[in-house]
C-alpha cells in the first residue's frame, strides 16, 4: 500500500487572525510580523513612567477588528528585549486570574483577552475589573506589569477611561493620554506581510505563483481597512484562483512531477529550482533561469501559469545516477536488459535498488517524508559514469524500457500501487505523460528528464514545457 505524500496545495496557510499563529515559531513570526514604531514607544514611555514610580499601569489600546492588535501585543518581545506577553483569555476572571499572577522578574505585559466590544464587557463586569487591575497594578506582584485592555469601539474606551479614573485617577494610566490610538501597519506595508507571510507558513510560496499578480494585490489594497482584512481578500484570492483551475481539470486531479537523471548529477541546479522540503517547482525562479521560447509564450499570462504550477502540485526531483543503474539492473525486463547487453552493460541484479528507490528524493515524497537537508552524495567513479552513459544512451531512443523499469520498482517496494507508461491526459489536447502512477491518494504522473548532462536553464525549460503543455491540456493556457 502507498502511503501519503505529504502536503499538497489544498493545504495552503493563510491566517487573518494571530491565534492561529502562535505556535509556527519565532523564527517564521520575526519574517512575518512588521514593528508598529509609534505604539512601541507608547509602550517604552509607559514602563519608564513605571520605573519612576514604582508601579504599574493600564493601557487602553483602541483598534480596529483586523488592525493587528493581537499579533503586536503577542511578539512585543521579538522587539524589546526581555519583556515578556501573558494573556488572561475571556473565560477566565480578571480579579482571579490577576491574584494568582506571581511577581514578575521583568517588564510583563498583561493582555486581557476577547473583551474588546461592548457585548463582551458589561459596565458591572467593567467596574469589578477596574477595582481588580487598580488594586493588582499598586502591589508588589503588579509593580512591573502593563495590562493592556484591547477595545474595538469608541463606546467600550468611553466606559474604560470613565470607570478607570473614577476608580485609580490618573495614576492608573501613567503618563500620556488615557486611550492609545493603534491603527497598524498602514497600506503600504500590507502587500509585504502578506508576501512573507504565505512564504513563511507554505515553503516559499509566492503571491505571484499563487495567481495574485502586482496589479491584483494593488487593488486588494484599496478595498482593505486593515492588515487582517487584506490578508482575508488574499486568501479568500488564492481559494479562488485554485478553485478556477481544478474546475478545468477532468476527473483525474493531475499532479505533476518532473524527475532529473542526469550523469552530471545536478542536485545543485534541482534544489535551485524548487523550494521547501517537498520539493515545490517554484515558477519564478524557473522563468528567470532559462531564456528560451517557452518563457515568451508563457509570459503571456504569468499568473495562470503560476495557479497552474500549484494546483498540479509541480515538484522536480532529483534522481541519482547510482539509483538509475541499480533499478535498470534489478527491475529492467528482458528488452531493456538485451539494449544494456548491446552496449556492454552489466544486467546483473542488484539488492541495492530497493534501498535506494526508498531512501533517495522520489521514495521519500512518496512515502510523505520531507527531503530535509539534502545531503551532497560521493563522486561516481569512471565505470559508474560510463554504465549511465549507456543508460543515458538508451533513454535517448527507447525511454520508456527505462520508465517501466522505475515503474516496476516503485511497485515493487510498495510506493506505488500500479502503473502504465505513456498515459494519455485524457483531454482534447492530446498529450501523453511518461510515467502514470496510481496511488490510493490519487494518480502522479512522472516525467523523466534523462540526460548524459544537464544544467539550471536546461531543467528549467523542461519543466515550464512540462507545465505549459499540462495548461493547455486542462484549457487554462492557449
């Protein structure tokens, strides 16, 4: 039995809200989120005003829904060193939670969760909190913390400033204005988060090669108030423009991978030429590194090409040269081994093929393992070159013996279930694939790039010819 390939383009990340950040890391979080400067210095006067006075203090944070209030208030301390984000969540009692606070080593924020409306803070609920933070700020275990109230209406501010001063006066906000104004990052900022933001939580990708080109992400912007509602227009996009492609696929959900076997065993070039663990064609990096003919006609219209490359789940997978020769050898039937003799090649079973079809690039994608670190393998001696040689020889006039040899042995260690070699799409367009794999998932076609060498621009122009003839088949691109 097969087992799962891993993520597929179905499982793209893109979160308006940052709860539904907060467990991808620092490292993904530091590319993601933009410092709001202005209200990091209302933050550093505060804890100054703090020092000074030898307590704490109440900050109201007035913001719009989406604004990015959470997403600030939670990585303050990838900005300044040592202060640390608590939450109280809406379930929980401010009087109680506050009481069971113990007292911080360091500057602490205190962030009071989902009471930002009216609806969700009553006036009685208010004034009990007020006499709660008023008490805790003015105690030893308060003395160094913030409690920052996020409010989404002027209504709900009102009644904070109002219930605060009454109960605390002035000294409960410190120093400045009762209410801090937080507007985010403002438009301009808006098409760079959402960049790095689909990049970091989806390996690489890009907006163009999701389908939103310049001009698309331009004119999200305008019909977006905040960062969070920009990042939804995005999304909702991207969900759109996959849509808009599997709606032209037939009943099979094509998946293309393109596999490299070449004597020069250009690893380097393959890894330049996708991105992340699952080895993902990255559509921009394939149009700059090649200037063929191809380019210019799919230059027409970039951004379906880019829909394309992930909706069909484009990988390019590097095979190496030692793999090839053993499965020729182990898995090769009676024609491929009678052209291998012709040419003085040893057709001798090898043990080995097995291993190596389940340890290298094409089993671990198919068993849905991620490459990881690809690891540099030795150097083929001079007999390991000249046998490939022949294969690459035999590739050039009767590839399909050494498809069905990767076939057999795909099926035999159980990556696959079955397959067929010179597989028909099945539309109007008539094209043929090398290699259709079936799988309990669903079916992977495989085209085989064999060359004696090969480099970056050459792959390039395979797989965008690849991809090109795909697009025309599911009637996406003329």
């Amino acid at each position: 039995m097969a087992q799962g390939a891993g993520p597929t383009r179905d499982d793209l990340y893109v979160p308006d809200r940052f709860e539904m950040l907060r467990d991808v890391g620092s490292g993904a979080l530091r590319s993601i989120v933009t410092p709001v400067q202005d209200t990091l210095l209302e933050i550093d006067m505060h804890f100054s005003d703090m020092r000074a006075a030898r307590r704490g203090a109440l900050m109201i944070l007035r913001g719009e829904t989406g604004a990015g209030k959470s997403t600030f208030l939670d990585t303050l301390g990838l900005f300044r060193s040592g202060l640390v984000t608590e939450r109280i969540p809406a379930s929980d009692g401010v009087a109680e939670a506050l009481q069971e606070k113990p007292q911080s080593e360091g500057p602490r924020v205190v962030v009071l969760e989902g009471r930002e409306a009216l609806g969700e803070a009553s006036t009685e609920y208010v004034e009990a909190a007020m006499h709660a933070i008023n008490s805790f700020v003015r105690s030893d275990s308060g003395r160094e913390s913030l409690i920052v109230w996020p409010a989404n209406t002027d209504d709900l501010a009102t009644l904070l400033v109002d219930k605060a001063q009454k109960i605390g006066g002035e000294a409960l906000f410190g120093v400045g204005e009762p209410v801090t104004r937080f507007t985010g990052p403002g438009k301009s900022q808006f098409i760079g988060i959402a960049e790095r933001t689909v990049g970091a939580l989806n390996e690489g990708a890009s907006l163009a090669a999701l389908g939103i080109s310049d001009a698309d992400a331009e004119a999200l912007t305008e019909n977006a108030s905040t960062i969070g509602r920009f990042l939804a227009l995005v999304r909702k996009s991207l969900i759109r423009n996959g849509a808009r492609v599997r709606s032209l696929l037939a009943a099979e959900q094509f998946r293309l991978w393109t596999l490299v076997i070449a004597g020069n065993e250009p690893e380097g070039d393959v890894a330049a030429l996708t991105r992340g663990g699952h080895a993902y064609a990255d559509v921009d990096r394939l149009m700059t590194a090649t200037n063929a003919n191809i380019v210019a006609d799919l230059k027409r219209n970039p951004d379906e090409l880019g829909i394309l490359g992930t909706v069909l789940d484009a990988k390019i997978i590097h095979v190496d040269i030692m793999t090839a020769l053993a499965v020729a050898r182990h898995f090769g039937d009676a024609f491929l081994h009678e052209e291998m003799s012709l040419l003085g090649m040893s057709t001798s079973a090898d043990p080995k093929a097995v291993s190596r079809l389940q340890s290298g690039e094409l089993g671990l994608l198919l068993s849905g393992s991620s490459l990881g670190v690809r690891k540099v393998g030795g150097k083929a001696g001079s007999n390991t070159l000249a046998a490939f040689e022949g294969l690459a020889q035999i590739a050039s006039k009767k590839d399909g013996l050494l498809n069905r040899a990767i076939g057999t042995g795909l099926q035999d260690v159980g990556l696959i279930d079955s397959f067929s070699t010179e597989r028909e799409l099945g539309t109007d367009y008539k094209y043929y694939s090398d290699l259709y794999c079936e799988r309990v998932e669903g079916p992977i076609r495989l085209e085989m790039m064999w060359r004696k060498s090969t480099g970056r621009a050459e792959i390039a122009n395979y797989v965008l010819t690849k991809l090109g003839k795909y697009g025309k088949a599911i009637g996406l691109l003329t």
